[in-house]
C-alpha cells in the first residue's frame, strides 16, 4: 500500500482534537448521564460534519458518492462498537478501575492491527509490529504509574473487571477502526477523503438515531437536558466531528495499525497539557513512559 504523506498530520491532528474533546467533556460531568453525554458527540457533531463535508466538496469539487447497502451497515456496526466501546470504558471507572480501565483500553492499538490483519488483510512491517508493542507498555506504564509495584501485580490486575471491560472496550473502539474504514472502502470513488467525511456524516446519523432513541425511551429527562446544555454540549460535539473526521480520514490514507499506534501520542497531548497549563511537574515515571511511547512511534514510521 502506497501511504499518502498526509496520514501523519492527519492523525497527530486527531488525537489533539481528541485530547481536547475530552477535556470539554469533563465540564458535562455531573450534569448529563453517561448515554446523554455519550448522545451530544454525535447530535452536535452532524452539522459540523456535514460543514466539513460541504467546505470539502466547495474547496476540492467532486459529488456526494452514492450509498449502498453494505455502506450502511458497515457504518452502524462501526457506530454501535463506538458506543459499545465507550460504554464499556465508562463500566471500567464504574468498578473503580479507573487507571487499570484506561490502560487496557489503551490496547486497541494492537487489536486494531490484529483485526486489520485478519478481516483486511492489512500488513505492516515487523518493525512497525515491535513501535506498537513498546508503545502499548508505555501507556500501560503512564497509566499505571505508582499503581502497579510489579510485574506480577500488574499481572493480577488483568483479571479485574476493570480490565476485562478496558480490554473488551479496546476491542469494540478496534474493530470500530476496521468497519469504518472497510464502511469508507465499499463506497464509490477516487477520493478517499471524500469517502471518508461522508462516512462520518453517516455514522454520526446513524449514531444519533441509535443512541437517542435509546434516550428518549429510557431516559426521557436526560434528553432535554442535552439541548438544555447545548453552549457546552455543542462545543463537544464540533471537537468530536473534527476528531473524527481526522481519524476516518487517516484510516482512508494508510493502515489502521499505524494510524491507531501514532494516535498513541495522546496520552503524551495529555501530559503537555497538564505540564503546561496545569504546572503540573511530571514525575520520573512519567517521563520514562512518555519516551517509551515515543520510542514505540519512531520504529512505527521507521517501519513504514
């Protein structure tokens, strides 16, 4: 596979949008359930993604690529293992298994590349193989650091049910990678950007259907409240449509594997953030697993 040069910005750019969407998403803590917080990243992120869409085809030219019928479900079944994902991830901090739920989320990068494998075909180079193993244990150190004392604790920890719901949210965020770009790939089309903003605007309507009908049945007063915080609610939801549209459209330009191992980085977005905004003084752990993780990003693209 021939990688265009614009994957790599392209995903840096979707793990900052990602970093940032979360940030703002803590100001809804407390004030919408998980389902409703999970339902405005995609309520409000379908008019930003259809402006995206509709600047791109201004800019670039080109028509809107005829849906079919394995396209629509390709962008369910990706839309639901989102929101099967992140509500396993939610279930995790729920068993107060916050550090360990994140950690083993953070796996996805090597299911991802697994999956592409298998249900793609994707292949990438053993070097490539070796940046994502060593990227996934810098995670696994940052997020367990100062939690886990050994190997062997860290070893016990797998079987808690934070980590088996971490890891089965790893999973569904994984497979979600693959059916969006398999979603991207059954279009019609030379465009793979094209393809992929308009898979967004699909996904997210398909998202919004699905999520918040399941809303309105179980948690009527919840729906109110997602227009009610609107101010917020819709700053989410644009950061959210950005950050996907940067991650469909790097999946479009080169294998899941490498674009889930970059996207690595945001656990180190993350750390900046709290370095220099927070004052925050990074510990010597930290530190060492932030350059683990970059080391693991260095032999990824070297193994191009």
């Amino acid at each position: 596979m021939i990688l265009s040069p614009l994957w790599l910005p392209v995903t840096l750019a979707a793990a900052l949008f990602q970093t940032w969407r979360t940030a703002m998403q803590q100001r809804l803590r407390g004030q919408l359930s998980v389902n409703a917080a999970a339902v405005v990243r995609y309520l409000y992120g379908v008019p930003v993604g259809a402006l995206l869409l509709a600047l791109y085809l201004l800019l670039f030219g080109g028509s809107l690529p005829a849906p079919n019928l394995q396209f629509l479900l390709l962008c369910a079944a990706g839309g639901l293992g989102q929101i099967l994902g992140t509500n396993l991830l939610i279930m995790a901090f729920g068993y107060r298994g916050f550090a360990v739920g994140t950690a083993y989320a953070k796996t996805e990068a090597v299911q991802g590349a697994i999956l592409a494998l298998v249900l793609l075909g994707e292949r990438i180079s053993a070097i490539a193989w070796c940046g994502i193993a060593i990227g996934v244990c810098g995670v696994l150190w940052l997020s367990l650091a100062g939690r886990a004392a050994s190997w062997r604790e860290l070893a016990r920890a797998t079987v808690q049910p934070a980590a088996v719901c971490g890891l089965a949210s790893g999973f569904f965020f994984a497979l979600t990678s693959v059916l969006i770009k398999a979603a991207n790939l059954s279009l019609p089309g030379e465009d793979p950007v094209l393809r992929a903003l308009a898979t967004l605007v699909m996904a997210n309507i398909l998202q919004t259907i699905m999520q918040g009908g399941w809303l309105l049945a179980r948690e009527p007063a919840q729906a109110r409240a997602v227009f009610a915080t609107w101010r917020t609610s819709a700053q989410v939801g644009a950061l959210s449509a950005c950050g996907s549209a940067c991650w469909f459209t790097a999946f479009a330009l080169a294998p899941v594997a490498l674009v889930r191992a970059v996207g690595q980085v945001e656990i180190l977005l993350t750390l900046l953030f709290s370095r220099f905004y927070l004052r925050e003084q990074p510990s010597r752990t930290e530190v060492l697993g932030a350059l683990t993780v970059v080391l693991g990003v260095v032999l990824v693209l070297a193994g191009q």
